[in-house]
C-alpha cells in the first residue's frame, strides 16, 4: 500500500482510473447493488436549480453517469462543463455522448485543482464520487474553487460513499469493501488493484463533514444530507447574493 499522502497525489489517481475506465461502471453499480445510480439522482435532486436556463460544471466527472439525471431533471440546462483528470473516462465518457445531448457537454480533461477555470461562469457545480480522491488540503482547495466557480446564488451538490458510523451493520460494510470487493475484482474483472484502491479511498474518506465544513469557510451556505444509514453522504447549498 502507498503511503496515505501519495495515494492522494494527482498522477496516482489518474493512473489508478485510467486503468480501471473500462469496466468502471459495471463495477461500480453491482458492487453498490445499484445504489450509486440511486445516490447521483439524490445529489442532482439537492441542486434545487431554478426554472431559468443554466449552465454549470460536473467536476471529476468520471463517464458522465450523472449527466442523463441532471437533463432529466432539469431541462433548462444549457450546458454542462464536464472536467476530469484521467484520459481513461475521459474517452469512455466521450463514447457515451452520443445519446446524452452531445451538443450541450464540453470537455476538460484536467485535474480540478490546477485548472484555470473563470470565475463565477457557473449556475451550479455537482460532483459525484469524486470526494474520496483527495485529502483534507485538497478538500479546503476545491472547496475554494467552488466558490470561486459560482455566480452569487449558484448552487451545488456532492454526494461520496461514506463510512456509516454508528449504523449496526457497518462490519458487514466494512467487509464488503475489505474483502469482497477485492474478490469480485480478481475473479470478475482481473483487476490487479485498482478496484481495490476504491474501496481503500472511501474507508479513508469517512463522510462529508469535513467538506461541508470546508465549504462553510469558503462562504458558502452548506448543509450535510445522509443517505442509506450513512453508507453515502452529501452536501449542498448556494453562493450567498
């Protein structure tokens, strides 16, 4: 295993979901039983977004699962600045465009906290299962660029799988990322670790709190959501005026 900090490292996870892109989300509705479509509609529900047309930005925006449910639920939306650093979705995201509204998605392949994005450009900001690749700093960094991103009023929503402390059945959880994952990737997809290292992230992630918090300090209104006792978590809110 890497040290705690290099796991964290941009070109690691790059490389990590480069690797694993091909089979990432198979991968991750089975092993969720189906819960991560669920949970990215929780999160595109939290935007609340206005009835006016709007654009905004899917931040490590993986293969684009969110973005039937973002158009689903809002129509008005312009478009959508899709960013993320591994070239691996990147290509498997550009391949599934084609019955997504192609004409309303652009693409950014780069790591969110060195991008130079322009300031307050954006209606909304969403992000799903992108929380657990990065650190405290990093969350304090992104939580930054949130703000930075938004037009006053703007609104955004996260979701991350979580650690659910205090639920009865978190060792069942708890062994299913330990242990059962790490099966399903060397039996079902002949992984050598990359699956893995998902699970790995979300144990080292815990929950949105501390984001939330992170948020807070970067003048946001941010308030926490939970979801399946706590197995996924959330947060969401606006840029004050």
């Amino acid at each position: 295993m890497e040290e705690a900090d290099d796991i964290y490292d941009p070109a690691f996870v790059r490389d990590v979901f480069d690797r694993c892109s091909d089979k990432y989300i198979a991968f991750s509705y089975w092993c969720s039983m189906g819960f991560t479509e669920r949970w990215r509609r929780q999160c595109v529900a939290m935007l609340d977004l206005p009835p006016d047309p709007c654009s905004g930005y899917d931040l490590m925006a993986g293969t684009g699962e969110a973005w039937p449910h973002l158009f689903d639920a809002y129509p008005q939306i312009d478009s959508i600045h899709a960013v993320d650093i591994s070239e691996g979705v990147h290509r498997r995201a550009i391949a599934r465009v084609g019955t997504m509204r192609a004409d309303r998605i652009r693409f950014c392949r780069d790591d969110v906290l060195a991008s130079d994005l322009p300031d307050e450009g954006a209606d909304f900001v969403i992000a799903t299962f992108g929380l657990k690749t990065f650190n405290a700093a990093q969350h304090d960094k992104l939580a930054a660029l949130v703000a930075r991103l938004l037009r006053p009023g703007g609104r955004f929503a996260f979701i991350e799988a979580s650690d659910p402390r205090g639920w009865p059945l978190r060792p069942l959880y708890n062994l299913h990322l330990r242990r059962v994952l790490p099966v399903i990737e060397r039996t079902l997809l002949q992984g050598a670790h990359d699956f893995a290292m998902i699970g790995e992230y979300t144990r080292r992630f815990g929950n949105c709190a501390g984001f939330a918090t992170a948020l807070r300090q970067a003048g946001l209104n941010a308030e926490e959501r939970s979801f399946f006792y706590g197995c996924a978590t959330g947060v969401h809110g606006h840029k004050p005026g």
